[in-house]
C-alpha cells in the first residue's frame, strides 16, 4: 500500500509561514528552510520590543512631565511625591498629556499640589 502524505497541511503550513514573511529580503522571503528561521527571529524580536515599547513610552512621559513641572519650579520626583500624599489620581500618561497639550490644565495641577 503507498505511503499517504498530507500534502494539503503541509503546503499550507508553508503557506502560512511564507505569507508571514512577505516582504523580507531575498530568500528569506520565498524559501521556506530561510524563512521560517527569518520569522522565529523576527517573531522573537516583535515580542521582546512590545515589553520595550512599554519602558520607552513610560521614559518619554516622564521626561514630559519633568520638563513640565520645572518650568513651575519644582522638580519630577517631589511633584509625584506630593502628588500621591495629595491623592490625586492621575497616572504618567495623562499627565504628560495636560504638560503637553494643555499647560493650563497642568499649571493647575501643580498648584493645587503645591
């Protein structure tokens, strides 16, 4: 009896890796042995930088909301000390926001921590 082989799963398992790596460069975008290790790695890397996105994203507002209280005289760490003894919950995101886009709104901010 010959051998039965599961050609349709397997050429869509190729299928699927090679739409996956649309794109790349030269073979590692047509040939599946190189393509499948171009997608790991590149799979490997997407999952690593979303944790970075979150460092960087968390770095930027906190420079925005140092740069915003400095110019109302006051450093980032005593205006976010004050800020949780006050208890006025507002988190890094929003308030390099208000620093950003509406100073008004953060100048506010500030004084009623002062």
């Amino acid at each position: 009896m010959p051998r039965s082989v599961n050609h349709v799963a397997s050429r869509n398992r190729r299928k699927k890796v090679l739409k996956q790596t649309k794109g790349y460069f030269g073979a590692r975008g047509n040939v599946i042995s190189v393509a499948k290790n171009a997608l790991e790695k590149g799979l490997g890397y997407a999952y690593t930088s979303r944790k970075l996105n979150k460092r960087n994203y968390r770095t930027l507002w906190i420079a925005r909301i140092n740069a915003g209280t400095r110019m109302h005289g006051m450093s980032y760490s005593e205006f976010m000390g004050k800020l949780n003894k006050s208890g006025i919950v507002l988190n890094r995101k929003t308030l390099a926001d208000l620093a950003m886009n509406h100073p008004e709104a953060f100048k506010a901010v500030v004084e009623s921590v002062k």
